[in-house]
C-alpha cells in the first residue's frame, strides 16, 4: 500500500492500457454498413466520438438517426464478431503495464474497471498478454449506466471491498475521467505521446 493510503489502482482498458480506438473504428466501420447498409458513416466522425468514450448505444444512433434498436443490437454483435480481427491496429501502453506490474509487486491490488462488454475486453487482454495483470475485473455487462456515471467504479469498489479514498483510476477520456471523480475517486489522466497528466 501507498504511503498516501491506495491500496488499489483502478484501471481503463480503451485507451489507457491499450489505445484501441484505431481498432475499434476499424470493427465499427465494418459492423455499422453490415447491420444498416443505408448507413454512411464519415470515419473522421466515428473515431471523435470513440476517442471520447462514447458508447456504441449512444453514437450509432446520433449517426444514424432512424436506426433501431434491433439494428444497434445487431451492430454490438458483428462488432464483438470481427474485433478480433482487428487488434493488430491497437497498441498496448507498455509504460503503464509496467508499473501496473511493479505496483503489485509491491503489494498494491490492480482492476480492470472497463464498461467494455466481456467478450471485446478479454479478446484486448488476450491479444496483448495482459490476462494476469489483475486482481479483479469489472466489466460493463450488466451496468445500465455505462460512464460517464460512475455506476463501474461504484460497482468495483463494492466488488473490492474499497472506500473511494484507498483507489487511484487511471483514465484516458473525459467520460471515464468524469465517472471516477463522481465516484470520488482521484485521477490520473493518460494521453498518449505525453505519458501520466494528472
């Protein structure tokens, strides 16, 4: 444990442990035609309203205005079908994973804190050999209220059995940075190319 009290670092995967968003934008592009084939996705677009943390739930429709439920659900499902595919366009934050690595040596706990659905974070873990760099993982099957709620982070402190005062978060995107501090938990922002900004 910390002097300063953590005990736990809580841990973004998209664009924190690995910058996914080239291919997340590149499974997206494929699943949004293959699902609604009216659709014309400007990619430019698509990859802003990622890089911001955007849910698929809210960005298909604000793309694609008459899109139904139905076709959003077939979208996250052939997304989740080809991402694999694409994640030799993601790469993994090696400085970040090292100090994950040495933290736990030292005793510190690590969790994954990500509203990506199982199926898309695992295939991300296991691409990129970071399976075990985890005492716990939270996903975001199940949560209603995907970030900037805080409702992950409420979730895996509970899980951890962790006052919001004994966790640190590290996050990438205003809506993850935005759901920590609702939880009450101190931030340490990533930006890429630019290392920790906290």
């Amino acid at each position: 444990m910390s002097a300063d009290g953590v005990k736990a670092w809580l841990l973004d995967l998209d664009g924190t442990l690995v910058n996914t968003h080239s291919a997340n934008v590149a499974a997206y592009m494929d699943a949004i035609p293959y699902a609604i084939p009216r659709a014309r996705i400007e990619e430019g677009e698509l990859r802003c309203r990622i890089e911001a943390g955007e849910s698929c739930a809210n960005f298909v429709p604000a793309l694609v205005t008459d899109a139904t439920a139905s076709e959003i659900a077939l979208v996250a499902a052939r997304k989740a079908d080809v991402y694999p595919s694409f994640l030799g366009l993601s790469t993994l934050n090696d400085v970040l994973v090292d100090e994950v690595r040495s933290w736990r040596k030292d005793g510190g706990a690590a969790v994954l804190v990500t509203t990506a659905k199982r199926p898309n974070a695992e295939a991300v873990l296991l691409h990129h050999d970071i399976t075990d760099l985890f005492d716990l993982k939270v996903f975001g099957d199940g949560i209603e209220r995907l970030k900037p709620a805080p409702d992950i982070y409420l979730l895996a402190m509970r899980l951890a059995g962790l006052a919001s005062d004994e966790c640190l978060a590290f996050e990438d995107s205003d809506a993850g940075v935005e759901a920590a501090r609702a939880a009450g938990v101190e931030v340490v922002r990533i930006e890429w190319g630019h290392g920790y900004n906290g």
